[in-house]
C-alpha cells in the first residue's frame, strides 16, 4: 500500500511540472524502487532468530514465561528451542496433553514461527511420540531454509547413542545434507552426543557425516548450561535452561538464558543471553568450563557422614580439604548453609588463608539436633576465584550415607505376600523414608523389614494406602517402563560399589516386574535391560496396604554373601494417588555412588 500511494503521489506531481523536471522526478522515482526491493532482498539475507533452551526436567514455569517474554522483546524473525519442553514419561495421555496445553498455549505470546526440536522429556515411547507429532505440527526430524541458509532438526530423543538411530532417519538426513550441501547449513538436536567426542575422544559417526557435507553449525540442549566449541572445523554450541532446574553455577554456564542468532549474508554469530545480561563471546568456552570442573573435582573435597538406622549417635567430624593451584594467596569465606536442616555445625562460617600452591583442610563438628530427621542436608558454599567470566560459586551438600546392619536368620520366610513369618519380627527396619530431594514426604508410611540366609536376601514390605482400592495396577507385561506410571516399588543392589555396577527391579501390587542391570563409567552408561533376575515374589493386600515380600537370591549376582560383607542399596516407593514419591536414601538415583549401605551381621 505505501508503494501504491507514493505512486500515486508522484504520478500527480508530474503532470503538474514541466518536462525536465518530470525526467528528474522519474529518476528518482527509479532509485526509490531499487532501494525497496534491494531491501527486501536483504532482510530476507540478513535475519535474527532466537532459541531456547529446556524447559524440563523440574519445570520453573514463571523462568520459562520470562525467557518467552524476553525473546518476544527483541522481535526475532523466527524462534527455535533444543526439546524438553514437558516433563512427560507418564502413560496418561490427559497429563501429557495438559502439560502441552501449558507451553503451545503461552507459546502463542509470539508474533513469528516456532519450531521444535524433540527432547526425550517430549517423546519416550509410541504414545508420546503421535502426540508430539499432533500438538506440534512437525514430524519429529524435517528441515527448512530461511535466507541462504538450510535448517536440519534431527530426532534422537529416544537413543542413547547414534549407533541406535533409525536407519530410515539416517539415510534422510544424509540425504537433505547431500541435496542442500551448497548452503550453509544449521544442525539442531537434542542430546549432545558430540561432548563424549570432544572430552574423551570417542568416534561419532555424525561428525563424520556433518564435515563430509560441509555443516557448519551444530547446537544442541538437554544438559541445562551453556557451552560453545569449534571442532574439526565445525561449530558446537549447548543451548542451556530455559526453566529446567539448574545448579546455579554461572561460570560453568548453568544459568538461565537463551541465545540470540545473527545472521548476515552467510554469517552466523550466536551470542548467549542471561536473562537481562548479554555473555561475551569468547566466554563459557569448552576449555574454561573443563579447567573449572577440574577445579572441583580434584582441588576440593567434603568428607561424608555414615548414619546407621537404629543407632542414636549425634555427633560428626567433617574434614574440608581445599587445594589452591593459583600462584597467589587469597582469602576467601567458607560457610555452611543449615537453615531448615535438622543440622547444628561448629564454625557455621569462617575466613580463611589460602597459601598459594598449598593445601589447607578445616575441621567441623556437626550434631543432629533432631535424630529421626537427617534431610534436607546442609550445603558447604564457597567462592573460588578465576580470571574467566562470572562468579566460580560451589555449593556442595553435604554427604549423608544411611546403612542398616541386618541380622542373619535361621527361619526363612514363606514368599506368599503376608508379613506373618517369624523371621519378620526381628528383621531390621528401615527407618523414615523421605521424598528423593531430601524434603519430607506426602507418601503414606512405607514399612521396610530386611534379613538373609545363607541363599538369599530377604525384604518385606508394607505399603500403608488409606483409599486401597485406588493403588494403580495397569501394566500386565514383564519390562514395561511405564510401570513408574503405577503405584510401585523400587530397590536398587549393588553387591560391589567399587565397580558402579547395580542391579534394579521395580515392582507393582499385582506382582509385575521392570528389571535391569546396569553399569556407569565416568563416560557411559551400559544398560542390560534384555536382562531377567529370579526374583522370588509375592504381593498381597490388607485393609489399608500393599504389601510385598521377596527373596532375592545371591546366585544371580554371582556371589555368595558373609558375615561383614556390605552392598550398596537403595530403596522407593512412588504413589500415584498422592503423586509423590519416598526413598531411604536421599537422591533416587541409579548410580551405586549414591545409594545408601546394607551390611551383614
């Protein structure tokens, strides 16, 4: 319409100048008209976008509508995000339609394009993956272009390596990538399978497809900070939390942000957004997040308590050693943070010397103020300086391990699902459960009574549930995962935790069974789920409970167990009623480095 009016205008006045003023006015009107399509061809070249990052696992959705509303400020031309953006992993397809009600719906604040990435918080299985396709639009892996360049989206949300991927994905992607090996190309996917590449120089098959095919860019998610690197010739970049849980670290890039893209021509530059804060660009690199990690790992050290179950012992000696690499002394604050914690510590804080090149360990009593409370556990926070962008800040729980001792029995259970045995009235019995972060529970009481033979370890269990015909039962097969999405028990083994290897079986009241081995290295994860233990079960009802009895036999961890051996053990439960979950050890993790302890009297 402005083209037409000025046209208009113009046409008016030169019928009412003489000739050469008209020639004059026709020239003009002549460079006008090249400039406007000389413009709109470069804004079509030259361009912004926006990403973001993660919105799950441990949604913050007032961050997450902040990072939105920032990104809606700066009026991008299109917006991308790296997947994650429900929590899923339920079978509930009303809950997974409802958490995408919540992000599709605030989405809509956006006056441009939005395209999606998947995470594996958005697609896990057959269900999950139809719903995406149908909430976002988008087949989970397609590409686009925009100016001169080409936008490839790959989905490996449900893989655990690329030697996993779909054959019929791959030969698409190498497909789009030889079709548009001309133009600059942008790669997008959720896990950044490439960082077991860089840190431990492992192969990956599609670094190798990327530089054959001339990609220039690859960014990824799922890890919650920001990061950036260039191998090989190829561009890598970590789109960090836009609402996930973060540590809080803001020189290991664990904040909350974006990234906003320029592109000119055949340029690309990504500059990382705190929320209200623009990141240098030759910050947050690779190598000074790895030299500060370092410096936590092998500089300082917090020693562990080991609590024993049923034994009242108050107080403990914690050792803080921290080592300083710099070629100067500083002085720095060390504190504990108890507040809400059932902890006592002398000192609470204090300032210390740090000789340059030495190493200085500081002492602390704790004392449990409040003996059937061990959670949430106290943080040791302190600052260490660096030169690179950012406060270094550490905050380091804690360490509570609980161990229970249990006693040898000379009259073996009946595995029949009624905790009427003889042996169970001296078992040992876990004590409070807690949700796995530490905070108290809404799960009703979960009884734990535990004792061995010479064959097999024995476990019986009273689920304590009110409304007993609303526990849910739905999976009927061996090795279903959606067995979290029932009211369910979970026990975690580890006979040698040196090895970080662990045995885990989840079982529900009608008696179904997930198990797996599974064994950590400080760069992979080995999953056996193809695996089946001779779990020895039976489960049972009372009037307000579940229970559930086994024997666990040692024969399929290939060992024989003594008086003094140790295993590392965890125990769970999730109620679906309440929508919560329990755990003896803090943290319901599947690394053995974190499980609590059985010893055998």
């Amino acid at each position: 319409m402005v083209m037409k009016f000025s046209h208009f205008f113009f046409k008016i006045k030169i019928f009412k100048l003489g000739g050469k003023m008209r020639g004059s006015i026709k020239k003009f009107l002549f460079y006008v008209l090249f400039f406007l399509l000389f413009k709109e061809s470069y804004a079509k070249d030259n361009f912004h976008f926006a990403i973001f990052g993660d919105r799950t696992g441990g949604a913050d959705q007032k961050i997450f509508e902040e990072v939105i509303n920032e990104i809606k400020q700066l009026s991008p031309d299109f917006v991308m995000n790296v997947g994650d953006l429900i929590e899923g992993y339920t079978g509930d397809t009303f809950k997974i339609n409802k958490e995408w009600d919540t992000v599709l719906n605030f989405l809509k604040v956006l006056d441009c394009p939005v395209y999606f990435v998947p995470g594996n918080h958005d697609i896990w299985d057959k269900k999950s993956y139809n719903i995406y396709q149908k909430r976002t639009g988008k087949n989970p892996y397609y590409s686009f272009d925009f100016g001169k360049f080409h936008f490839l989206i790959i989905d490996n949300s449900t893989i655990e390596a690329w030697s996993q991927i779909d054959t019929n994905q791959l030969k698409w992607i190498k497909d789009d990538l030889i079709k548009n090996k001309d133009k600059k190309c942008v790669v997008f996917f959720h896990k950044p399978f490439w960082l077991k590449m860089i840190s431990n120089g492992e192969k990956d098959i599609m670094h190798n497809i990327f530089k054959e095919a001339n990609v220039n860019y690859v960014i990824s998610g799922h890890v919650h900070y920001f990061m950036r690197t260039n191998f090989d010739g190829i561009k890598y970049y970590i789109i960090g939390s836009s609402g996930a849980k973060v540590e809080g670290n803001e020189a290991l890039g664990e904040f909350y942000g974006y990234a906003w893209v320029k592109i000119e021509d055949t340029t690309l530059s990504i500059t990382y957004i705190k929320l209200g804060n623009i990141i240098p660009e030759n910050a947050l690199t690779f190598e000074e997040r790895e030299k500060l990690l370092k410096i936590e790992k092998e500089c300082i050290s917090v020693d562990s308590i080991v609590v024993i179950d049923d034994k009242k012992l108050k107080n403990y000696n914690v050792n803080v050693k921290i080592k300083n690499i710099l070629d100067e002394d500083f002085i720095e604050t060390l504190k504990w943070n108890i507040s809400a914690t059932p902890w006592k510590v002398y000192p609470e804080q204090i300032r210390w010397t740090f000789k340059k090149r030495e190493t200085e360990r500081i002492a602390f009593k704790f004392k449990n103020i409040f003996p059937d409370n061990l959670f949430p556990a106290p943080f040791f926070e302190f600052k260490y300086p660096h030169k690179g962008w950012g406060e270094y800040k550490l905050k380091i729980p804690l360490k509570i391990f609980r161990k229970i001792e249990i006693e040898k029995t000379k009259y073996p259970p009946r595995i029949d699902g009624i905790l009427n045995d003889k042996c169970w009235i001296k078992a040992s019995k876990l004590r409070k459960f807690y949700r796995s972060g530490g905070e108290n529970t809404n799960v009703e009481q979960t009884d734990v009574y535990l004792t061995y033979d010479n064959e097999n370890l024995y476990i019986g269990i009273r689920c304590n549930e009110k409304e007993i015909d609303k526990i849910k039962a739905s999976v009927k097969k061996r090795d279903d995962p959606n067995i979290i999405g029932d009211d369910c028990i979970l026990i975690f083994i580890a006979p040698d935790i040196r090895i970080r290897k662990m045995y885990q079986v989840i079982i529900n009241p009608e008696g179904m069974i997930f198990d797996q081995w599974i064994k950590f290295d400080d760069s992979n994860i080995d999953r056996h789920r193809e695996w089946n233990g001779e779990w020895k079960i039976s489960t049972g009802k009372e009037k307000e409970a579940w229970i559930l009895e086994l024997a666990i036999p040692f024969k399929i961890f290939g060992v024989f167990v003594k008086s003094g051996s140790e295993w590392g053990f965890n125990i769970g439960r999730i109620q679906q009623r309440v929508s919560d979950n329990s755990t003896w050890q803090q943290n319901l993790t599947i690394d053995p480095k974190d499980f609590g302890r059985i010893f055998y009297k």
